[in-house]
C-alpha cells in the first residue's frame, strides 16, 4: 500500500488503520525483541 491508500482507509476508518498499525508494529517488535516487548503488547490489546 502507498501513502495516499493509507490516509484514505486512515480517514474513512481511524479504528481499523489503526489495529493494522498497531499489529504491524507488534511484528516488528517481535523481530527486534524476541516476542517478548511484543507478547505484553499484544496481551494489553486482547
């Protein structure tokens, strides 16, 4: 996805862009951190 489909999907529904960021950050984080920044995250939200 480029930015402008990311701003589109952001305006029409803030919640669910949202929850993609949020979840691609906790993949990211799990990389970098061994799953385990990411699991307390991942716990907070479900």
């Amino acid at each position: 996805m480029n930015i402008g489909a990311n701003l589109a999907m952001w305006c029409c529904c803030p919640p669910c862009i949202l929850i993609v960021f949020v979840k691609i950050l906790v993949s990211v984080f799990s990389y970098s951190n061994n799953n385990s920044l990411a699991s307390i995250v991942l716990n907070k939200l479900t």
